[in-house]
C-alpha cells in the first residue's frame, strides 16, 4: 500500500510543481502541500480491490466525508493510473455500504461493533445510522464526476445498480415518512441534537413531495424534516441517475423513476422552500416541515444554503440565491459570526461563535467577486494556527482554540480553492 500512496503522491508533486512554484505567498503554498495530499498520506487503507477511508480523527468512514476527501483528485485520475485505482475502490466501498443500509451514514472497516450504541436498526457494519440525505448523495456525486472526467464505465457494475435503486427506494418512502418509513433513531443521554423526537420519527411534518431527513450534514438532527439544501442536492443527483440508467444501463423504466423523483422534490423545494424575507426578498429556508413552519439559517456543512452553485442546483448569479447568500452571510443568520482574524458561517455542532474553514472555503469556492475571494485566503492564512492544516471551527478571536485537529475533508476542499482561486497552469 505504501509503494501505491508513494507512487501518486509523487506523480501529483511532479503534476503540481509548477502551480506549486506559482503559489507567491509562502505561507499559502505551504497550506497547499501539507492538505493537497493529507487524504493520501494519513487517511486511506487499501483493502484488496477496496479502499476504505476514515475522516481523520474518528476511525470511521462516513460516505459524505470520504466523498469530499478524494473529490479535489478526480481531475488527475485520467492521467494516474493508481489514483483511479484509489478512486475506484472507494466507490466501490461506499457501494458496499449502501447496499448493506441506506439509511446509515458511517460504517466500520469490517464487522467490530465498534461506534455508537444507538435504538435503531444498525448492524456491527454500522458505526452511526443517522440518516441523512447527502450521505446517499455523495457516492453518486463523485462516481458521475469520475466517468466524466475519465471515460471509465468500471464503476457501473450490477452492484453500482442495486445502490441506485435503494437510494430511489428510500427518497421515496421517506417522501410519505409519518407513513411509509420504519426508520427511527435515538440516543440516550446525549444533547437534544444528537436524537430524533417523537420517539425516534421526528417532528411533525406534511406532505410537499420532499424527501425527508433526520439529520443535518453536520450530524445534528434537522430541526423541520425538509432539509432544503439537501433536497437540493438529491434533485442534481437524480439527474445524474437518470443520465446512467439511461446511457449505461439502457434501462428507460429506472431513468424515469428518477427524472419523475427530481421534478417532485425541485417543485417542493420552489413551493414550500422560499420564504419572503422583509429585508432580503425571496430566499431559501435552511429547513420547513411543510405545515407553515421554517428554519431561516445556513450551516457550514455542505450541502449548505451556500453551496448551492458548487453542488450544481443553481447558477451562482440565480436572484434568489443571491438574496440568499447575503442572508446568511450577514448577522441575520444566526449562525454567521465575526472576530479579530475572520468573518464567516459556523455551526451549532461546534461552539458558539466559532467560524468554519469549510463554511469560509465555500463562501470562496461560490463568489464571483477576486475581493471576496482574496478575503477568504486572508482569513484562512490567520486562522490554521501554525498547524498547515485546516480545521473544523475555530475561535476567530482567537485561532488557536479550535475543533479537530485531523480534519480531512476541510483540507481537501480548501485545495480546491486555491487551484480555482489560482487558476491551474496547463499540465
């Protein structure tokens, strides 16, 4: 394994010196060569013709995380054989899971029990069965990226298929949840954010052809059942589906089942998911239950109200994303918070007041304006705290107080901000 890490690791090195050498801020390319390559070199285990990935400081794989963890390689996979080796046996891993439970959001290197001890339907596979949209999102996500940038239809295979009808299955019983679900999930002893209500099902909520979710990216239980951002995101994703069916699979009946799927969950995103915000205009509630209810916020975690144009929903100068985005990105947003070395959105998984480098790379990734850009950079040159790696949050009075300190996929994202905010000499 450490023959194949070694191996792309150089070639990458080789692949970026010249963009390295063209980072002018020391301290900038330092940040670049120590989380370019972090997920390579401290995250990833080789297991036959699988690849398992934790997060970083939690010896877990979470199929969002070990997503965003590989996505800032798939633009060099054509060119570096291993690298697609390593690509293809993480979805080839994450395809396992779902099989194995869709509504699960982290899993165990193999059958030890190990994680939590929760009242729901898990498995000794399982290490967390909070269900989350984004979880069954990702894996796709970053397959569909990888064809497209490779060509490769390996990844296609008859178990790739089985994964995308559990995850057409279970968006569409958890669109009718109160009747159709058998999913519940709670946690004893832990904070109201760690567990579900009503005895494991929820709040409240009505009918409005979204599909339902338990729990935020951030782990944290939604507070209203439609998480809009997440709809958003599984409506990109059906397309996708439908793209595969299509083409590769040449079955017309799955591809219509997701085309039909993604127009029901867009129509209640555009009919119960935009509030008229007195100050802003028209813009998208972080959460609704459909029954008159909304939860006007952003959280750092992507799929974010942010990270709309980076998940492909809609483009970045959209009126109403727009509005949005100076929502939450004001004090309006209650999660959105100001200090001595920078400004940006947090998280209530994290202490108060602390700023999210995910939430400030997103704000990069999604502006159209160098000044912002050029802020963001600012902000994260004065908040690594010595460290060369980015973190979860961080106290912006004070950076040295901050969450993980082995957070893999804050490091992988924030390469994809500085190769887009550089722009990439040709190869």
């Amino acid at each position: 394994m450490e023959n194949t890490i070694d191996n792309i690791t150089q070639k990458l090195q080789e692949r970026f010196k010249a963009f390295t050498q063209s980072i002018e801020d020391e301290r900038l390319q330092f940040l670049f060569e120590k989380c370019f390559y972090n997920t390579l070199q401290t995250t990833v285990r080789i297991i036959k013709n699988e690849v398992f990935v934790i997060t970083g400081d939690i010896d877990a794989m979470w199929l969002r995380d070990s997503s965003a963890q590989i996505k800032h390689y798939i633009p060099y996979a054509s060119e570096i054989i291993e690298l697609q080796q390593i690509i293809e046996g993480v979805i080839r891993r994450q395809i396992k899971y779902i099989n194995h439970d869709p509504y699960a959001n982290a899993f165990n290197e193999y059958e030890n029990s190990k994680g939590h001890n929760d009242i729901t339907k898990s498995s000794p596979l399982v290490w967390e069965r909070k269900y989350e949209i984004d979880s069954l999102c990702y894996p796709v996500w970053i397959a569909y990226l990888y064809y497209k940038n490779t060509g490769k239809k390996t990844i296609f295979t008859k178990d790739f298929y089985d994964a995308l009808v559990k995850i057409i299955n279970v968006f569409k019983i958890e669109q009718n949840h109160k009747e159709d679900s058998s999913y519940s999930f709670q946690r004893l002893n832990c904070p109201q954010s760690d567990t579900l209500s009503n005895e494991g099902k929820g709040t409240p909520i009505g009918y409005t052809g979204m599909t339902w979710s338990g729990f935020r990216p951030s782990d944290d239980a939604c507070q209203y059942g439609y998480l809009i951002p997440a709809n958003m995101m599984a409506s990109v994703i059906l397309g996708y589906i439908e793209e595969i069916s299509r083409e590769y699979y040449m079955n017309s009946v799955l591809a219509k089942e997701a085309s039909t799927l993604k127009n029901q969950i867009v129509e209640g995103i555009e009919k119960y998911g935009i509030v008229n915000h007195p100050q802003y205009g028209k813009i998208y509630a972080y959460e609704t239950d459909g029954l008159g209810n909304y939860n006007l916020m952003d959280d750092a975690n992507v799929p974010s109200l942010l990270s709309i144009p980076y998940i492909g929903y809609a483009k970045n100068d959209d009126v109403i994303y727009q509005n949005t985005r100076k929502f939450i990105l004001s004090k309006d947003n209650p999660y959105y918070y100001e200090g001595k070395y920078a400004k940006g959105i947090g998280s209530p998984h994290t202490p108060h007041g602390y700023v999210w480098h995910i939430g400030l790379i997103m704000q990069g990734l999604t502006s159209n304006n160098d000044y912002e850009k050029n802020e963001v950079l600012k902000y994260i040159l004065q908040t690594d705290a010595g460290t060369g790696f980015m973190h979860e949050g961080f106290n912006p009075d004070d950076p040295s107080e901050y969450t993980r300190s082995w957070f893999a996929w804050a490091n992988s994202i924030f390469s994809e901000l500085l190769i887009e905010k550089i722009v990439e000499p040709e190869a």
